[in-house]
C-alpha cells in the first residue's frame, strides 16, 4: 500500500512558471501576478489541482507566468471554457484571467451566463480601461471622452460598470480591489477562492502605457485615502485619513448620502452598517464614484447559493447503465 | 420496387408500398408516420421515412406553407430511399392537396378528408376551382372520406370538445391505413395509453378513433376504392432489432465513442434546427454518465466541449450549418491546442439560416477548409441513420487517438429519418481506451508520438505535469509559446502530417456496388447513399457497367481512392449542393469527374440517379 505523505509546504516560487513575463515594465499586471503567487500557497492551493483559463489581451498573458495548468484561449471565451473544464472535474480549483475588453466587450454574453449559472470559478476582471494588446483603443469601460486612435475626438460610448453588470447577472459573489495594494487584494481573492460559487473580482489595474492613471483619483497613495471605501460585511460604512467620512440612507429616499462624523450631529452610530448579503446594498455601493462619493472596495456582495456543477451533477451514473444495455432498451423485436 | 397495383383488384400483393401523409402541422402528421413507421418495422418490414416539415412552428392553418408531411417506404424487400413517389397519399386538407399532388405515382391512391374540403379551406390552399374537379385525378384512385365526421361520431360519446374531438382525426387515419396494410394496432394502442395516462378521457377517445378508423376498413361496402394490401412477408437477418433514427443513432455513437475510450461524455450545445434532437436524446441520459450542457450560445457549446476535453473528457458539440460558422475560432483553437473534440453538423439548406427544415449537403467545404489559418482536421459522414452510430464511433476514436478535433456530417434527412435496425453486437467493437499521460520524467505538452504525431494528453489534476497551452504558435521541442519563423513552418507541417497520416488508419475505398473498374463510377457521400445505391442497382440489372462508390472519410480521402477513380472512365458525383465533393475531387487527383448537383431541400429520387448515369454514360 502507498503511504500518503502530507504535501510539503509551498510558497509563491512554487507557483512561478520558468517563463519570462513580458508585460511593459511598470504594468499593474506585475502586482497581480505577485500578489497570486504569494496568495496561493496559503489558502493551501496546489499547482496540479490549479487552472487559470484567460481569453485575449495582455491579462490573459496571466497563466503563461504560473507554474499551474493552464490554458490561454480565444477572445471573450474564457467563461465558456472554464465552465466544461469544471462540469468536467469539479475537484479543479478554476481561476479566469480576464480584461475590460475581454470580459465585457467581445465576451459579455459568457461573462453574464457563468455568473447568472453560479458555476464554482474566480473570475478576475483587470480593469484598465483600455486596450492594450491592440495598442490604446477605448474599451467598454473607458471613460467617455478619452482620446484614443480608434476615438480620436473622444470616445462617446456610455461606460459599464464591471461590478454593477455582474450583480445585475445575479452573481452571488462581488468585490473590488487595486492592482498594487498587495493585502487587501490578497484577502478579496481569498474570500473569492473560499465562496463556492461564481465569484466576480474586480481589479483596478493600471496600464502605464495607454491609460495611466486613470485610477489615480482613488488609488493615489498619498490621497486616495480619502476617495475609497474598503467596505467589511457588519462594519459601518466609514473612510477617509481619519475615518472621518460615512455613509447613511439619505431619509426619505433610497439613495447614498457621503457624511463627516461629528458634522450636522451625525455620530459614528447613524452610519451605515455594511450587509454583504444585501444586493440592493451593494449595487448602491458599486455606482458610487467620485468625486461626490468615494469608490467601494473589498467584498461588495457575498450570498452563496448552489453551485452549478453540483446540479448538473445531481443525477449520478446509474448502476448498470452502458452501451449495451442502452441499444437493448426501449421497444425492440426479435426475428428468429 | 414498387410492382403495379392493379385497381380491378380488392387485393394488391407488393413487395414495396410508399405512403404519404400529409396535412396540416397542427393535424399530429409526423406522430401519424412515425406511429405507422413503429407497428411495420414490428411487423418485420424493412422501412425509410422522409419527414417533411415546415419550419413554421405553427404556420396558419390551411396553408400551403403550412402543409406537414411525412413519408414512408416500407415492405419486404431491402429499402435504401423513402421512395420516389407516393403509391399512397392521404391528404387531410386542400392545401395538403395541392403541395404533394403532383408527387403522386399515376395509378396511385389518393384519400382525402372531404370534410376538411370547405370552400373557405379550398381557397385558402389557393385553388381557383375545386381540387376534386381536376382532371389529372381521373387517372388516381380518388378515395373521398368524411373523415371529420366519422371521427367526431366515433369519439362523440366521450364528451370531448369539438376541438378536442377533431383533434382524434389523425388517429383515426391511421386506424383506417393500419387495416389498409393488415399492420397491428397494438403498438399504436400501448403508446397512447402511456402518453395521455393521466386523461383518461383523452385515451379512450383516441382509442375509439383508432379502431373506428380500423373497422371502417373492415366494414365498409367495397366499391369506395378501399383495399387491403398485402405485402410479402419479409425475412430478415435473424436478431434483436429497433427502429432507430440518425439523431438517435448519432447519440448514441458519441456515447459508445465515450465509452470505447474509457472516458466521459460531455456535450455542450445549443439549440438548432435539425441538430437539436441530438441535444434532447442525451439529455434524457444523464443517468449514463452523461454531462449535458445547454450553453447560452453556439461559441459557448463548443468552448465548454473544448473545456471538458482540456480537463480529459470527450468533449462533443452539436450543431448545423450557421452554428458551425459561429463555432469556427473555437474549432481552430482545438486544432492549434491538439484537443480532442467530436462536432457534429448535421447539415440544412444553406446560406445564411437558409432551409432551417430541409436536407442539404453544402457544408462539405465548410468542414474540410472553413478556418482560418491552414487549419487541417478530418471529416467523417454517414450514409444512413444507423450508419451514424457507427461513425459517431469513427469520429471519437480519431479525435482521441489522433488528439484533434474532428466534425461529422449528417444531414436533416438522416437525423430525422428512421429505419429498422439489427442491433449490434457491442463486443464486437474495438475499443480504443485513452491513457492521459502521468509520468512527469520528460514530459512537455507537445511532446508527440513518433507514429501518430498525436501529442501527450495529461491533464489537470496531475502531479507533476502542469503546462500551460492555447491558440498561439508553440515550440515543437517544449511546447512554450513561440514565434520563431522554422518553428512555425515545422508545426504547421506536424499539423498537416499527422492529420494526412491518418489515411493510413482508415479502411481503404471499397465500391459497394458494382466492379472495381469500368465504364462509370457514381460517387456518394452522405444521405444520397439510398437513392444511389437503388439507381445502381436498377441499372446493373439492366445489364449497365456502373458501379456505386460511398464515402465515409471525406478528409482525408481514403489512400487507394485516386487509383479506384482512375479505373473508371467516367465519374459522376452526385450531391445536394453546388459540387463541392465535385471540387474536392477535381482539386486532389485532377480528374474530370462531373458534378450531379440538386439544392431542392428534397432528397434525390431514384429516379434522378439513373437519369444522370444515363447520360454520363451516352455522352
Ligand atoms: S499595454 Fe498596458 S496593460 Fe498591457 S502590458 Fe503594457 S502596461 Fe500592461
């Protein structure tokens, strides 16, 4: 009999692949990588159980640098083939790497349908928006008026929302995080890996070459503090230097009012408590932008539910059930 | 063939009888064939059926673009076609008439539900004068029945409503036509009984229906042109048999191809006309084993089988013309990765979304070279619904021996046709189990075996073997991404070879009937193999040097097939598109052959063929 020897202890080299990583240096993508590899070994993941499947563009270069399975597919179709590689082992830890343009452009449709499934993978959508493989197009969720050589007047598309989209899908799992902040990206994937069922992440990743600093409003060291909300299921709703900042129901209407503690007689108490299972919650949380409101971070939206794999697998094999005793079925005759 | 009847006669004796069904598409027609199509093959007939429908759900009634047929060749004697034209046709409205009339062999017998025959009905169908005045039907035998009437006497006891009654009247027909032919109403009986088990009423008064229509036959004075038919009993191969259709078949095949290989079956597809029985039969077997998966679109159904086949299944997706061009990136991403995949096509009339209902052959090129990139991947195709399980079979072993995806054709005709089957005997199968690599000592992704050229397969979930793949070039020597120029040119050479290779793993040509060389050879492929093969034989037996040759491997072509060609003065390659295995043919061995070429949505009759031999053959 073989002995099971407990598994030795990994770190983040073990799940770095031999390949050189190309994105531009300075890219947000590096931080992400990192922050994956540092992340794994401590949830306990192990490379062989791993899958990263991507679509097209420079975050779907992702799986080339782990050293797990992996699979680099076609445009927008990452979703799709994460799903039959689930339905087909649901033993397998399955991660999506997917873009602004990938994700919610060309592959919307299969971004929607595995979510609103609630098939048990991490999607993580880089948000850049832009194009950066083609070289700085607009993309999906660019923000209206950027100059770019497919919209040299400024585009004058409408931006979605990557998080208000997937908890319009009725994704069961939503969160925010920034491409270098390295501990609470660390925890939001975390949550994600641990929830079963589809889990949506959004990072804000910042492309040096066609977009910088498109995000800096908010992710600025020195002043972001002041225009993002890092949000935790049961704590009230607070931000800012000092924590000085929190949001409550403006009465008499269903929307966010942004508050100063200790302003108007408003105290720490009449703030906001943050329920993660509330949807209506968290789309109020997902809209808010600046710079009247600050920009929701952390875990948005987390209300588990079935996941698909195990319903699709409700129905196990039948003893008995084969090819024989299939073509012998149903209504049949002999002639003798 | 079919013998004269004569109409002295109250007693024909055939070895072959076609009878035609037709109707409106709410008058249950195809249920009405497809009940007869069951109580004959019990009865040992050998059979063909041609289910003719519109691709209206619900058309408005009593029109013409709303007429449902369905038409079977049933008797004794070895039946390949749903036959050339209809001994029998029973036309249950005006416009049923009118759209199938001139089908009917002179000589023929008609019957036709007088009481659906109302002025507002006969103008409706588009008829200027009354149809029963036409002169062309003094030469059928005209059987006018009240059949409305009669059915809502038969049920009226039941306390069904008029529409509920009426809707009795196809039963009934069958009943009537049952006796025609002295087949069972049992099988008709058990059925209804398990489908309307909780309306007892709905039973009873289908029932009624179905022996009224029956006894009518017996009973009736003779002299209203009724009369039974009796056929040769047939003798049969002795075994265990059913009645089988190519989407059955198909669904089968995949699942025996699964099991064969030692591996699960995962279907992603996504509904479309004619493919998606193939869909609904495996949807009942998940108990099997089976994964089922409706995907939300066509690129997503084929995504999920790539997916499944990355994570070590068979992956398998189903679906017709415009599907499979929604599909194409995806296909290239399986031949660039090397994964296995079986995609079935079965194919309609084309382009665009085309003859959603109707049988053509048009997507030939399409499969053998409708990607981007010289992107090569074989194409197997089935001749007959039975034959389907047995290439569904093929499709699985290449895909999985050879690591590559691989797309069957079929078409609507053969996926919704059915005929008698001699059931197999299943370990008689070669299987061909797959062995996902585990060793890590040496292993790279692309690593490929020396006589196949097909790479490893390991997958997620191994210790030791984690790689990453996709749609970029890769080294030939590590499997990493590559853009290195000779790299490029080596691989897409291994791609060719090893899919050329295969010729080497697949029977040689055979002529299946007829010699190996001679004056003309007709060349097939596809659902034409039954009109074919009967035009060939008629004409052999006239004493005609033609042989009949059908493919199943159509890329690549079998080995031996440019020698066979060339034993042949003339060939002559009929199809039901604009000549694309004419070009095919043309294009590899630069030879003359002539293309016979239909885009009717029909299938081709008998007739056809030996007309086109003919021809080749005077010229
Ligand atoms: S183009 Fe932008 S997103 Fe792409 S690698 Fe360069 S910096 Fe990163």
């Amino acid at each position: 009999m073989n002995m099971i020897s407990p598994p030795e202890e990994l770190n983040a080299k073990d799940f770095a692949s031999d390949q050189e990583v190309r994105w531009c240096p300075g890219c947000g993508d590096y931080a992400i990588l990192k922050t994956m590899q540092k992340t794994l070994p401590e949830i306990g993941a192990r490379p062989e159980n791993t899958v990263f499947v991507s679509g097209i563009g420079c975050s779907s270069r992702f799986p080339y640098y782990m050293s797990t399975y992996g699979f680099h597919t076609i445009h927008g179709r990452a979703p799709a083939i994460a799903s039959g590689v689930k339905l087909s082992n649901p033993e397998l830890d399955v991660w999506i790497i997917t873009g602004d343009g990938d994700g919610l452009s060309i592959g919307g449709n299969h971004m929607l349908h595995v979510l609103r499934r609630n098939v048990n993978v991490q999607v993580l959508l880089f948000n850049n928006e832009i194009y950066g493989l083609t070289k700085g197009q607009y993309s999906p969720t660019s923000k209206p008026g950027l100059r770019t050589p497919s919209s040299p007047l400024g585009s004058i598309d409408s931006p979605i929302s990557p998080c208000a989209f997937a908890l319009g899908a009725n994704a069961r799992f939503v969160a925010r995080a920034i491409d270098i902040a390295h501990k609470p990206l660390s925890s939001v994937l975390k949550r994600a890996h641990a929830h079963k069922g589809a889990s949506f992440v959004e990072i804000f990743q910042n492309c040096v070459v066609f977009n910088d600093q498109t995000f800096s409003d908010f992710t600025d060291k020195k002043t972001g503090a002041d225009n993002q909300i890092h949000v935790e299921h049961g704590t009230p709703l607070t931000w800012g230097k000092d924590n000085q900042y929190g949001l409550l129901i403006k009465p008499g209407t269903l929307e966010l009012q942004k508050v100063t503690i200790g302003e108007d007689g408003v105290t720490e108490s009449d703030i906001l408590v943050h329920d993660e299972t509330n949807r209506t919650m968290a789309t109020m949380l997902a809209a808010m932008e600046g710079p009247d409101f600050p920009v929701a971070l952390g875990v948005l939206f987390c209300d588990p539910g079935t996941p698909y794999e195990e319903a699709v697998r409700a129905v196990p094999k039948a003893p008995g059930k084969n090819v024989k005793q299939l073509l012998a079925s149903g209504k049949t005759w002999t002639v003798d | 063939m079919v013998t004269e009847t004569t109409q002295q006669s109250t007693t024909d004796s055939l070895d072959s009888v076609v009878i035609r069904f037709a109707g409106d598409s709410g008058d249950g027609i195809q249920l009405v064939g497809n009940k007869f199509a069951e109580s004959t093959a019990l009865f040992g007939d050998d059979l063909s059926t041609f289910p003719d429908y519109p691709a209206e759900i619900r058309a408005p009634i009593g029109t013409t673009y709303g007429v449902s047929a369905y038409q079977i060749n049933f008797g004794p004697s070895e039946i390949l076609t749903a036959g050339d034209e209809p001994d029998v046709l029973v036309a249950l409205n005006p416009a049923a008439l009118k759209v199938n009339q001139e089908q009917l062999r002179e000589g023929g017998t008609l019957l036709i539900d007088t009481g659906a025959f109302t002025e507002k009905n006969i103008k409706k169908a588009g008829y200027e004068n009354h149809p029963l005045s036409d002169k062309a039907l003094d030469s059928v035998n005209l059987i006018e029945l009240d059949i409305t009437k009669l059915t809502m006497d038969a049920v009226s006891e039941v306390g069904l409503s008029k529409k509920e009654g009426l809707r009795c009247k196809n039963v009934w027909t069958l009943g009537l036509i049952l006796w025609m032919f002295g087949r069972s109403r049992k099988s008709v009986a058990d059925w209804i009984e398990t489908k309307f088990a909780k309306k007892p009423e709905i039973v009873e008064a289908n029932l009624r229906a179905l022996n009224a229509g029956h006894a009518y036959g017996e009973t009736t004075e003779l002299g209203a042109g009724l009369k039974q038919y009796t056929l040769d009993k047939s003798e049969p191969e002795t075994g265990l048999y059913r009645t089988i259709t190519g989407s059955e078949a198909a669904a089968w095949g995949l699942y025996a191809g699964a099991e064969l290989s030692n591996l699960e079956l995962f279907l992603g597809s996504y509904p479309i006309t004619p493919a998606s029985n193939i869909l609904h039969q495996l949807a009942t077997m998940t108990d099997y084993g089976i994964v089922n998966f409706q995907a939300e679109d066509e690129i997503a159904a084929i995504c999920s089988a790539i997916g499944a086949a990355y994570a070590g299944n068979l992956g398998v997706t189903t679906s017709s013309g415009p599907g499979v061009a929604l599909k194409t990136e995806a296909i290239g991403l399986a031949v660039s990765a090397e994964l296995p995949l079986v995609i079935v096509n079965v194919q309609r009339g084309g382009p665009s979304t085309g003859l959603p209902t109707k049988a053509e052959q048009s997507d030939l090129h399409q499969a053998v070279f409708g990607r981007n990139g010289d992107t090569p991947l074989p194409v197997v195709s089935a001749s007959t619904p039975a034959d389907c399980f047995d290439v569904a079979i093929e499709a699985s072993r290449l895909a999985t021996k050879y690591m590559t995806p691989v797309i069957m054709l079929m078409d609507g005709t053969l996926g919704n046709s059915s005929e008698p089957w001699k059931i197999p005997d299943f370990d008689s199968y070669e299987p061909f189990p797959v062995t996902h690599r585990k060793e890590p000592e040496g292993y790279h992704p692309f690593l490929r075996d020396p006589e196949t050229l097909a790479r490893n397969w390991a997958v997620p979930g191994t210790p030791g073997l984690e790689h990453r793949i996709g749609g970029l070039e890769k080294d030939y020597d590590s499997g990493n991404i590559s853009y290195d120029a000779a790299n490029h040119q080596r691989m897409t050479d291994a791609r060719h070879d090893k899919v050329n290779g295969i010729r080497k793993d697949i029977p040689k040509q055979d002529v299946c009937l007829g010699a190996e060389k001679g004056k003309l050879a007709v060349v097939g492929w596809g659902s034409t193999y039954g009109a074919i093969h009967k035009g060939v034989e008629q004409l052999r037996q006239k004493g005609l040097d033609v042989s009949h040759i059908h493919l199943r491997h159509i890329w690549p072509l079998p080995e031996n097939l440019e020698d066979l060609l060339k034993g042949y003065d003339k060939v002559i390659v009929p199809e039901l598109n604009a000549g694309q295995l004419t070009t095919l043919l043309r294009a590899q061995y630069l030879l003359p052959v002539e293309g016979v070429n239909k885009v009717t949505g029909q299938p081709f009759k008998v007739s056809e063929i030996v007309e086109a031999a003919h021809q080749a053959l005077e010229n």
